[in-house]
C-alpha cells in the first residue's frame, strides 16, 4: 500500500485500486487469476481481525511453499522417488547398504531421489544417487538436524518449519515412494501417503517397503494391518492394492519403472478421469478394462479420447494418448490395479 503519511486501516475495500493496478502490469500471466485471488484471501486477514500468531502461521506457511516449489520448478519433467527410513542406521549396517543401491539403481534409470536430509537411510540414499540426483528437504527441530555430507549446501536442500508443508512436498513431488524400516517418523510418513492414496487425495504412485530377507518388519506391519485393520472392517481388502512389500532393491526398482512403461499421469476432468498413456490403447486393452473393472465405473465404459477443453491449462500433456474413465472415484485400490493393466499391455 502506498505510504500516504498517515498509517490508514487496511481493508479490502482500501487495497482493491491497488490490485487492479497490479492486475494490469501482470496480464498475461496463466495465473493471475488465482494470484488475485490469493491476495484477496490473504487481505481478508485484516478484516477479519486474524490473531497475529494464526497470520504467522500462515504467512509462513506461504513462503516455505512457495520457495520448495521454485527450487522443484526447473526438475518438473524428471521423476522423483522419496525415500524414508531411520536416521539411526549407520553406514556398514545392511539396511544402509541396501539404501545406497536403492539410489543408485533409480540414478541409473534416470530418477531423482527426495529424502529428509539427514542422517541414516536418508545419507545412504543420497550417497546411491549422487548429489546431481538428489533433493534434501529438512525440518527445523528443537535439537538441530544437520543436513547430510552429501546435499549439504547444495540449492536442491530445503530447510522447513512446519511438518505439514515438509510432507506436503514429499508427496506432490513424488512419483512413488521408498520406505525403509524405521520409528515414528517413517511410520507417519508411510500411513500418510497411504491415507492420501486410499481417499483418493494424491496421485495412484508406487508405494514399496523394502526389507531384508527373512528380517519380517514390513511383513509384521502387514499382518497387524489385516488382522487389525482389515478383518475388523476398518479397511477394505482392496487397500491392500495401494503397497507392496519387497526383500530385494532390484525389485523395489522394478516395480517403480514398470509403473511408468505405459502410463503417464491422470486427471480428474469434471466427473470423468482421464489417464495418460505412452501409447496407443488398443481395442483389446479398452475391451478388458471394461469388463475387468466394471465394479469402478459408474454410468458408463472407459473409451479413447483426444485431450478435454479443460485440460488446455496443462499443454506438457497434450501430445499424450488418452483414456477417459468414468471412476467412481471411491476404490482407489483397484484403480492402481487398473494401472497395473494398462501397463501390460
């Protein structure tokens, strides 16, 4: 706001010249609508006599997401793999081994690999992949958690206040997610990319745990959740679908690559999901969709289509081929094994 000499309140009202100002130095911007929109919200602030610790909150909530997302910006088009684990496995330790081949093996064919910076599983994947291949996103902690000899002062190392703004970038750069034994923490994380697959509220990716052969911590893990979760109702056998647990990184990595060979991304278009595949779908492949899923589609079948009017705000993905499918947008479990399908074919 301009300094008048005197200090005036700050309204929406007071600020709206202002903005449509600014509005008009930024035409052309694909965003300056939600830009617009943004400032709006955060004036109504003022109005709406927020405690200053809620503002702060906010404010630099703000911030720490919108500097993660310009350190990601020139990365887009590369997969990424979040990796978790204890920070308290040393190196020697077969879990550390096994984490230094994990990032090596996703630096070969071609992903970056995100971990949380420190020490532990976190180092052994950064060591695999190398510090060209690698993000660091740490957290602030009463007790200070050093960044790794391998991202430190690298411009790929964020540093965040809060968890929620931490995790939020795990998984929106995540094109799946790794996760080694581990405490609290990598528990926290596991149940949470789980819950956000379950309901529909991330993207379907690969979720691996990766365990040592015959050492059974995701195999204990697994039992407690059929015999807690599922035969009490709590999930559904489907859920299942959304993890695999593996005993070898050879095959973590597997599992990871091969969910890319035909699929791309998708995209819920109004009610419809529109996937996007590398290549042609065949009549064959449309024909066993159908009838193989038939349980998840509501009021209609899946067909090819060109890229919807509504899809013209993502042009990295027009050239893709295309398949709509009227989900019922509930039984994301058997969508990743619809996934799964495509890639066959």
């Amino acid at each position: 706001m301009k300094n008048t000499g005197r200090r005036e309140k700050l309204t929406l009202d007071s600020m709206e010249p202002e903005l449509h100002e600014w509005l008009d130095r930024t035409r052309g911007s694909p965003n300056e609508d939600l830009i617009s929109e943004m400032v709006r919200t955060a004036l109504k602030l003022a109005e709406d006599q927020a405690s200053r610790g809620d503002v702060k909150i906010l404010n630099r909530a703000l911030k720490e997401l919108r500097y993660a997302f310009k350190v990601f910006a020139p990365y887009r088009a590369a997969r990424k793999v979040s990796i978790f684990g204890s920070t308290r496995v040393l190196n020697g330790d077969p879990y550390y081994g096994m984490a230094v081949k994990l990032g090596r093996r996703l630096g070969e064919k071609g992903f970056m690999v995100i971990t949380g910076a420190g020490q532990g599983i976190m180092q052994a994947g950064h060591e695999g992949a190398g510090r060209e291949q690698s993000f660091g996103v740490n957290i602030q902690l009463p007790f200070v958690q050093e960044a790794n000899s391998v991202i430190r002062d690298d411009p790929k190392l964020i540093t965040f206040h809060f968890f929620f703004t931490r995790k939020l970038i795990f998984v929106k750069e995540a094109d799946a997610v790794v996760f080694f034994p581990g405490g609290f923490g990598t528990h926290d994380e596991a149940i949470e990319a789980l819950t956000l697959a379950q309901t529909g509220k991330s993207q379907i990716v690969p979720i691996v745990m990766v365990d040592l052969p015959g050492k059974g911590y995701w195999k204990d893990w697994e039992l407690f959740v059929r015999r807690r979760m599922l035969e009490q109702g709590f999930i559904s056998a489907q859920d299942l679908n959304l993890f695999t647990i593996v005993e070898d990184v050879d095959a973590g990595v597997e599992i990871i690559e091969n969910f890319y060979r035909n699929y791309h991304s998708y995209r819920f278009v109004k009610q419809d999901l529109v996937i996007r595949i590398l290549h042609p779908p065949t009549a064959e492949l449309i024909e066993a969709l159908n009838q193989d899923f038939r349980d998840v589609l509501s009021g209609g079948e899946v067909r090819q289509t060109a890229p919807l009017p509504d899809e013209m705000d993502d042009p990295d993905t027009l050239s893709f081929h295309r398949l709509l499918v009227p989900f019922n947008r509930r039984d994301f479990g058997r969508l990743r094994q619809l996934i799964d399908r495509i890639n066959r074919d």
